[in-house]
C-alpha cells in the first residue's frame, strides 16, 4: 500500500515480495545524518541494491516503496521478505535526548498506526527469541534484532539508546486516535485495500462466544465489530459510526476480508446487531 497523505518517491531495489504478506516493522538508522529527502533521492539511483518503504528524519517522512513490494534492508531473506522498513536518519550513537528531539515522531506514529491496522502489527517489540521462533511474528524489532535473530549482517542500528518506548507509545497512541476518528468510509478503504485483504484472510480466525469469528489483528474496528459493538462503543467510538460501519458492511466487502465459509455466518450477524 501507498499510505495516504505520505510523499511518495519512487526508489529502486524494489523485489518481489514471495507471499505478498509483511509482519513486522524493522527500524533502521541511516547512520548518517541526511535528510528524508536526501535518502529518499539518493534511493532512486543507488546500485548497491538496498532499500527501505519509508525514510523520516526531524520534521518528515517519505515513502519510497510500495509496502507491497520487498526492501533490500535486512541483510536476511527473512528480514527483507517479513518486513517493512523504516529508515530513521541517525547514528547508532546517538543518545536517548538527541533521539527524542531529532525525530518526526508524530508523522512516524501515524504512518506505523496505519501500517499497524493494515497488516495486523502489534505496537510492541519483539524478543530475539521470538523471532526465532516465528520469523512472522507481528511487532516491531531493529537491524540489530534481526540480526541476532536471523543474520546475514553486521548493522547494529538504530543503537542501545533508541528510545522504543517513545516509539510504540506514540504508535498506540495514533491507533487509539485514528479509530476514533475513521469514518464508515474511510473504514471501508482500508478494508478494500488489496494489502489489507490478504492480510485478513492469512490471519488465523477462530469462532468467539455466539459463534462470531475474530483474529488478534490490530484491524481493530473490524475485529471489534465482530466481537463486541459494545467495546467499540466504550473506547470513545460514536455508536454513530460503529452502526455507519455495520450499515456499509456489503456482503461482497464481508466475502473480500475474510474466509468465505465465515462470510454468510458475519452478513447473519451484522444484520441481527443493526436490527436490535
Ligand atoms: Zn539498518
């Protein structure tokens, strides 16, 4: 996906991404201190094969490719297949002050919080042993995690001193905030985006109380519909706008997003809450 409202430059070292899936989110530093733009420029004509989705520094952040596509980031085929990533410009040295203050941490925020929902993304970091364990898991981690984790490199960014607490307090932040102003339309975009599709129908769903299917994706509202009305209602989301989405809901959006067995067991339920 291209997310809405970002700059976007198209860089090189675009690959194929085998799935069409991503999991995580990979922080970098540039290890220089460039500007977004500058990164983003010196991508579309480096021949050293890398590549990162998105490059921030102090005041912006700039798209560079297609989240669908595959970045040459990690150093791994695991990492540049699993992940999305995010080049902050910075050194590894860099302390938690300079961190703090040198960041567009808002932009960045609403960019994660949108790649969060899109593709199921936790706003946490994973463990080394985690990822081990499951190379998709669905967090957030650095070069450095990844290659402890899986290899292939000896990049060490974003360095001891990022601050990621900062980080995912602001991501879960900008995802309370995004679902309490989406809209039933704007809902709906996200739903229908190709990225997001495939995403929702590789998630493992499982029936929950009432035989309502549910997954742990961050695609909270969707999820939340599913599950409770009620919970969505009580995290400061307009009855208005839960019921807009219910309303809006077709039986061919429904049939996109998940399995198609589950399809007419959601379109039967959704009914019965918008009739009561
Ligand atoms: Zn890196």
């Amino acid at each position: 996906m291209r997310v809405p409202g970002v700059p976007f430059v198209q860089g090189r070292n675009a690959y194929t991404d085998r799935d069409g899936l991503k999991y995580g989110i990979a922080i970098h530093a540039t290890d220089n201190n460039a500007t977004a733009a500058q990164e983003a420029d010196y991508a579309t004509r480096r021949t050293d094969g890398v590549s990162a989705h998105f490059y921030v520094d102090a005041t912006t952040i700039i798209q560079s490719l297609d989240t669908d596509a595959r970045a040459g980031h990690a150093g791994s085929g695991t990492g540049n297949e699993n992940a999305i990533a995010i080049e902050i410009t910075g050194t590894d040295g860099s302390s938690r002050q300079w961190w703090l203050d040198n960041v567009a941490w808002d932009r960045l925020a609403g960019v994660a919080a949108i790649l969060c929902r899109a593709y199921g993304i936790a706003p946490r970091r994973a463990t080394v042993a985690e990822m081990r364990t499951n190379p998709r898991v669905r967090a957030f981690y650095g070069h450095n995690d990844m290659r402890l984790a899986w290899g292939g490199t000896t990049h060490t960014d974003p360095g001891p001193n990022f601050p990621w607490d900062h980080l995912l307090a602001t991501v879960s932040a900008a995802i309370d905030d995004s679902e309490e102003d989406m809209t039933p339309a704007q809902f709906l975009a996200i739903l229908q985006d190709p990225a997001v599709a495939r995403t929702m129908r590789a998630l493992p769903w499982q029936y929950v109380g009432g035989g309502i299917p549910a997954n742990y994706s961050t695609l909270k509202v969707l999820n939340d519909t599913f599950v409770n009305t009620q919970t969505l209602i009580g995290r400061n989301i307009s009855e208005e706008v839960v019921r807009g989405v219910l309303a809006t809901l077709t039986p061919e959006a429904i049939a996109a997003a998940i399995p198609p067995d589950l399809a007419a067991k959601v379109a039967d339920e959704l009914a019965r809450r918008l009739a009561t």
